[in-house]
C-alpha cells in the first residue's frame, strides 16, 4: 500500500499545491491533476538540482539560463516556499553528502534566489518616479506612492521599513528647522 503525504493545514491551499503539481509535472514530462496526491517516495526523489532547473525554466524559459537574461515570467522565492512545504523531511536542511533533507533548502537553490536579486540604480530609480509622476490620473494614491519612494530613497531605507513608517519615528530639531531626525 502506498502511503499518502500529509500536507500542512495551513499550508494546503490550492496555490501551494498547484506549484508542488507544477514540479512534479516539470519533473516526470506528464500532466498531474492538480488533486493529484504524490507519495513520500516521490517527494523525497525531488533534488535541489531539479528545483534549480525547474524554477529557471518558469522564471527564464530556459533551465540553464545565462547571467544577462532577466525573469520575465514568475518569481521563484514563492515557488520555493510552496514545494517546501510538502516535503516529507520539512525542517531539515539539505546534506549534499548523504543527499537527503528538503531539497529546497539546499545552498544551490538559497543561492540561486539571491544571486538574481540587485540593487535599483539611481536611473532606475528616476525612470520609475517619472513614471509614477508623469501620469494622468493625479490620484492621492499616485501621489502617495511618489512620496513614498522620494522618502525612501533619502533616507536609504527598505520599502518594507517605509511601511512600518509613522512620524512618530521623526523629531523636530530646532537647531536646524529643515532637517528631520
């Protein structure tokens, strides 16, 4: 008899499952249902080398993508997040020796994520303002998101910091009326 993997409560929504189905299909060249349930067998036959491809071909098109192209498809920190949690050994991470563990938590993959992460360069960063700034609809939100970005840009912060924000974070100086601390 075959023995089912149990899927996380939490985690079992359809959008989890249907990347875990997505692999899968990847994978073995064939179409799952997306109510497909795989086995542990499976699941423990999935390697951080098949993720690394797998998540190339959805984000570039290609498995073995070159450094110049860019993702135009999915991100893949999403996809990570949902196979990992219908691993069997969920928490553990992978030992490259024994070749056991969750593969998505291997270095190959962790590092596959973060090597295509960069920095916004300054022009970059006006394009998007202009953009933002040039449109029609002077909307509050327009307006709001312009602000949002101008700020964070001078005060070098990250645009998750930016939305834990409140002024009362920011102090009047007296000394120098024009300078927030």
């Amino acid at each position: 008899m075959e023995r089912r993997t149990t899927e996380p409560t939490a985690i079992s929504t359809s959008r989890y499952r249907a990347e875990l189905v997505k692999l899968m299909s990847f994978k073995d060249d064939k179409t799952y249902d997306v109510s497909h349930s795989f086995t542990a067998e499976k699941l423990l036959s999935i390697t951080p080398t098949l993720v690394c491809h797998w998540m190339n071909k959805r984000a570039y098109g290609d498995p073995e993508p070159n450094e110049d192209i860019r993702p135009i498809h999915v991100r893949s920190s999403i996809a990570k997040k949902a196979v990992s949690a219908f691993m069997p050994r969920l928490n553990k991470t992978w030992d490259p020796v024994t070749k056991q563990g969750n593969p998505t938590r291997s270095d190959d993959v962790n590092k596959l994520i973060k090597c295509r992460v960069k920095s916004t360069s300054l022009c970059e960063f006006i394009s998007v303002l202009e953009l933002i700034r040039s449109s029609r609809s002077r909307t509050s939100s327009s307006l709001m998101i312009g602000s949002v970005l101008t700020l964070q840009w001078h005060i070098i912060a990250r645009i998750d910091d930016m939305m834990k924000l409140q002024f009362s974070n920011f102090s009047y100086n007296s000394q120098y009326p024009f300078k927030w601390y």
